[in-house]
C-alpha cells in the first residue's frame, strides 16, 4: 500500500515565518517608539532651544539702539567738549597775563586723560599742536576728530580760529558691542545648526529603523532557521522510529532545551532498542529451552534401552571366535561412549531448558562472594592453577537470587578454566572482582585465556555458540539470561590478564535496606 504524503505546511504557517515575522514585528514596535520618543524629545527640546534664540534675539536687538544712542551721546559730548575747551582758550586770550599757547595746549592735555591731541590755529599766528598719540596708539585705539571755532559768542564765526581736538575712544564699549555682534551672529548659526540637527536626526532615525529592520530579519531568520532545523531532525528521526528504523539517531545541536530534548530522546532510543534486544534474546533463550527440552525427552528415552541391549549383546557373546569377540567388545565399547555422551548432552540440555526463574531477595555481595571462594577456590584439579576472589569495600546489597547468581559465577568461571586450559595456559589464572558504579555494581571475571575476538562478542552469548572442543555453548546463554532476569547486562571485554573479562553488572538496593538481608 503506496503511503499518503502529508500535507506540506504553507510558507506562513510554518514557525520559521511565525518568529522571523515577531522579531521584525517587534523591531518595528521598538523603533517606531523610539522615533516618537525621540520626535516628543526634539520638539520639546527644540521649543525650549527656540524660546531661548529668541530672548537671545530680543537681547541682541535691545543692545544694538542702545548702544547707538551710547555713541550719539559720545559724540556729542565729544563736541561739546570740544566747544568748551574753544571756548576756554577764547577767554584765556581776553585775562591779563596770557600764557604761551603750547603752554596752554599742554596743561589742557594733561588735564584731559582721553585727549589724544589738541591742533590749534590761529588767523594771526602759526597752528600750534600737542599730542600724546605714543600712549593711544592709532592701531589699538579708535580716535575721534572733533573742531570748534575760537572766539565769544558775540564774535564773527572764524573770527579768531579753529581748534581740532582728537579723543581716544574707550575700547571696551566697542568690545562690548563685538561681543553682542558675535552673539548674534552664533544666534543665527544656531538656528542654521538647528535646522541641519533635525535633518540629521531624521536622517539617522531613518537608518537605525532600516539597520533595526534588516537585522531583526536576519536575527529572526538565523534563530527561526537553527530553531525549526532542530524541531526538523526530530520530526525526521521520530518519523524514521515510527516506521520501525530503531536504529535512527537525533544530531545533537547546543545545549539548549531543543538540544537537551534531543539527547533525552535519542537515551529513550537506546534504551528502547537495549529492551528489544533484550526481549528478542529472551524469545530466542525462550524458544532454545523449548527445544531443548524436547530433544532431551525424544534423546533420553532410546538411551536406557540401547545401553541395555548392547550390554546384552556382549554378555551372550559365545566366545567361539577370538576375533568376533574382540570385534563385538569394540563395538559395545563405542556404542557406551557415544551413550554416555549423548546422556552428558541430555543433562546440559535438560539443565538449559530448567533454568528456573529468578526469585530476588535482599543479600549482601561480599557473603555471596566469599560462599563462591569456598566451594570453588580449588578451581582445578592442577595445584598451580589460581582462583583469585576480592570482595568489595563495604557493604553492598544487592536484589539477586543467591543460587542462580552463584551459578552465573560457577558458569562464567568454568568457562575462563576450560578457555585458558585449551590454549595451554599453565599455570591458569582467574580474578573475581568488584567495581562500584552509579547506581550498580560490576562483578568482573578476569582470565589469562585467549580472550575473545571482538566480532564474536555479542555472538558467545547465543545458545550452543562455542569454538571448545569441548562444551555445548549453553554455560553463557544462562549466564545472560539469568543477569537480564536480575534486570542487568552482561559483555565481554579485553583482561588485563591477556584474556577475557567478562562484566556482570547489575542494580545495587535502595540505601538503608540491610535491615531486610536473607
């Protein structure tokens, strides 16, 4: 039956186009409130900076009559001046005793600190001048040049001279005015430069808001596209895992919750596909027991008979001929060895098929242990051969069947004896051992044997797989079938011994239940 392909996803369902199309929603919402945060600061701002121009502007304004009515007002006090000291030397000319007229020129010029110089001239005389133009030089000073006529006022316009007078004006009031000049002129820039920082905050709200945009689109994209990629592996390999393919496996990417997810599932795989190899192997120990129980019935019945009726021939051998009775001996003899071998068989097979269940209970490891160093320490019957036992540190309590456990011991023993024997190991060395792990406990079998080639170590646990010359290959199919029994595994690897190491491992009891030890 052909399999419907599922309905793909349109492009705007799909969580890809859900979160690139929420990064750039919010990027939009944060720009769109930062250029009206920023639009209520300008205007606030610039409401504030233009109210401030302005009083500038007016202040600016304000000075500038100001001020020229400050140099009308000089100026004619200049000329009033001017008038007075005319008129002064007109009546110094009048009173008796008149005084030389540099000699006159020089006390008004030192009676007068802003007089740069005093020119008179006289119709009747030549001009007489004074200055002090060194102390109010031209360059730094700004001078003023003011005339009046000599003479009363009841006398002839001229009638006398003219008097020229040059004043040093104060340069600080013209400072004064540069400054309020120059402020202007900043005003006026001011508001130029105002003009250019609305444009170039526009400008830049423009571009932040399109960088914002853009890279909220390709944030959006890079997170939704490693997002979705990682949702996509474990759709795929749950898709692959509900079409019976155990084996598929979930790429792990970063240690976020996704990644997390994907570690947990591919755990849950390998302990879904530990349990089914668990159970198929059990089917097939299931299956084996079966038939071995029945080939030992069908095997074990013809047995007594044939031994019997062989044992018959030979007591009713006449003894007529030497060679006929020799021949007969050989016979029987063979026909009891291949008995008594098939009657070893019939009993392996017999002990396979009832390998009873596993009843666990509360024992302590170290007294199992030292049970097995008793019965078995021999090991062979060569004195040099060793049987090396170390009970673990502590006590360790474990739920176990104390037989069966001791039986999986005595198999996996006798397996490294007989191993080590054929490959002329001599003297034959096995260690027993124990190892602490999280939550269990690994009795290790160590041996100074072949040890096992790697492509054949899932394959000795199979029932009747053996390369001894002698052995069924049913010791090690107990062996696993009682440690899966016990809720453990069971595998092969590389002694230190030189041979094989074959690892029990099974569950350790909850803390505090010593109180309960059979």
């Amino acid at each position: 039956m052909k399999r419907r392909r599922r309905n793909p996803v349109p492009w705007w369902g799909r969580l890809e186009a859900r979160v690139v199309a929420a990064l750039v929603l919010l990027g939009t919402l944060c720009v769109g409130a930062s250029a009206y945060l920023v639009q209520l600061t300008v205007a606030y701002f610039d409401g504030r900076w233009a109210d401030a121009l302005e009083q500038a502007r007016a202040s600016t304004e304000d000075v500038e009559p100001f001020h020229r009515d400050l140099v009308e007002a000089r100026i004619a006090e200049y000329n009033a001046r001017t008038r007075a000291i005319a008129l002064e030397l007109s009546l110094g000319d009048a009173a008796a005793a008149p005084l030389p007229d540099r000699t006159r020129l020089q006390e008004l010029l030192a009676r007068e600190p802003d007089l740069v110089g005093l020119v008179l001239a006289r119709k009747d005389r030549e001009p007489v001048s004074v200055d002090r133009a060194s102390e109010y030089p031209e360059g730094t000073y700004d001078w003023f040049d003011s005339t009046a006529e000599l003479g009363l006022p009841s006398d002839p316009a001229g009638s006398r001279g003219q008097l020229r007078v040059l004043f040093s004006i104060d340069p600080a009031i013209d400072d004064r005015f540069q400054v309020v000049g120059a402020r202007r002129r900043e005003i006026i820039r001011e508001e130029r430069d105002k003009d250019e920082i609305q444009r170039a905050v526009i400008s830049v709200i423009g571009i932040a808001s399109a960088f914002v945009l853009v890279f909220a689109s390709l944030a959006g994209f890079v997170v939704a596209r490693t997002t979705t990629r990682k949702v996509s592996e474990l759709s795929r390999v749950m898709g692959q895992v509900g079409h019976g393919d155990l084996g598929a496996r979930a790429r792990v990417r970063g240690r976020d919750e996704l990644g997390q997810l994907a570690l947990a599932f591919n755990r849950m795989l390998d302990e879904l596909a530990q349990a089914q190899r668990k159970v198929a192997y059990l089917q097939r120990i299931g299956a084996w027991q079966e038939m071995a129980r029945r080939i030992a019935h069908e095997i074990k019945n013809p047995l007594t008979p044939i031994q019997l009726a062989v044992q018959q021939l030979r007591e009713k051998d006449p003894g007529l001929s030497p060679d006929f009775s020799r021949m007969l001996r050989s016979a029987v003899e063979i026909v009891e060895d291949e008995v008594e071998g098939l009657r070893r068989m019939v009993t392996s097979f017999s002990q396979f098929a009832k390998v009873p269940e596993v009843r666990l209970a509360r024992i302590e490891l170290g007294r199992l242990l030292d049970e097995f160093e008793r019965a078995y320490g021999h090991l062979t019957e060569v004195a040099d051969d060793v049987l090396v036992v170390a009970a673990p540190d502590g006590a360790v309590v474990i739920d176990a069947d104390r037989q069966l456990l001791k039986q999986s011991l005595v198999n996996l023993v006798e397996n490294a004896v007989l191993s080590a024997r054929e490959a002329g190991r001599v003297p034959v060395r096995v260690e027993v051992s124990t190892a602490r792990i999280d939550g269990g406990i690994e009795i290790r079998v160590d041996d100074n044997g072949p040890g096992v080639p790697a492509d054949r170590r899932e394959q000795v646990f199979e029932p009747y797989e053996t390369t001894r010359e002698q052995g069924t290959g049913l010791g090690l199919a107990i062996v696993k079938k009682i440690v899966l029994d016990h809720g453990g595994e069971v595998w092969v690897d590389d002694s230190p011994l030189g041979g094989a190491r074959f690892v029990v491992r099974i569950p350790v009891a909850p803390a505090g239940s010593e109180a309960s030890l059979v």
